[in-house]
C-alpha cells in the first residue's frame, strides 16, 4: 500500500514539474535567441523522457505485482527458511546459499515464469535489487510468452 501512495506521490510531483517546465520551455522558445530556442527544446525533451521511464516503471509494477499475487493464491511464493534482518532482508550468510538454488530451479524449469519469479524475490531478499529486476522482467516475459 505505501508503494502505491509513493508511486501516487511522485506521478503527481512529475505533473506539477511538466508544467513549470513547460512555462520555462515556453519562455525560453519565445525568447527567439538561439541558445534560449535549445535550452527550450531540452526542457521539452527532458521531461518527456523522465515520463516515457516513470510509465515503464509503473508497468513493470502492476505485471509484477499480478504475477506475485497470483503465485501467491496458488501457494508458490518462497518462503523465509533462514533468519531475516530487521529490514527484510536475508543475512548474507544465508542469502547466497539460497539464490544458488532458486537460481538453479529456475534454469532447471526452462520457461516457467513461476521459478523465474520466485528467484527474483529471494534476489530480492538477498539485496541484490538488479538481479531480481532482472528475474522479475524474465518471468513477465514467459508469462506473456505462456498466455
């Protein structure tokens, strides 16, 4: 729920920057000075690459959360065989252990978004944020493949 209030948050920090932007953007092409007409072109440019990044990031979030709820109502979400730190994550003696073999499952299982997904929530776990991005991005992949 707080990750949804966040992503709320900055998708309206990111409107209320569009239209400043835009303001500056707007006087700056107007001003009719060169340097003023290419300051106003990368403020057009900027802004609209930061949205096209904000749209992938909160894509990637509702396929990514679909998937974990539905391995979640079917039983399949790893679960904390080892201690976790006050923060969620794995200890570090425990995480490699376990990525080694959610790692191995998934090669195992071929193109079941299933071990894809679980390994990247132990990645997850273990702090290793890229590789579970990466694993997660994997499973939404084969599930897409699989449908």
């Amino acid at each position: 729920m707080m990750a949804r209030a966040g992503v709320i948050v900055v998708g309206l920090c990111l409107i209320l920057y569009f239209v400043l932007t835009g303001q500056w953007a707007y006087l700056y092409v107007t001003s009719g000075e060169a340097i003023g007409i290419a300051m106003g072109a990368a403020l057009i440019v900027l802004p609209l690459i930061g949205a096209w990044a904000l749209v992938r990031e909160i894509e990637f979030g509702i396929q990514a959360d679909r998937l974990g709820t539905k391995l979640d109502a079917e039983g399949g979400m790893p679960t904390a065989e080892a201690e976790l730190t006050p923060s969620g994550r794995l200890a570090k003696t425990d995480a490699e252990p376990l990525v080694q073999r959610y790692t191995a499952e998934a090669d195992a299982a071929g193109d079941d978004w299933r071990a894809r997904y679980r390994l990247g929530v132990v990645q997850d776990a273990a702090g290793r944020r890229k590789d579970a991005r990466a694993s997660i991005r994997d499973a939404i992949r084969l599930a897409k493949n699989a449908s």
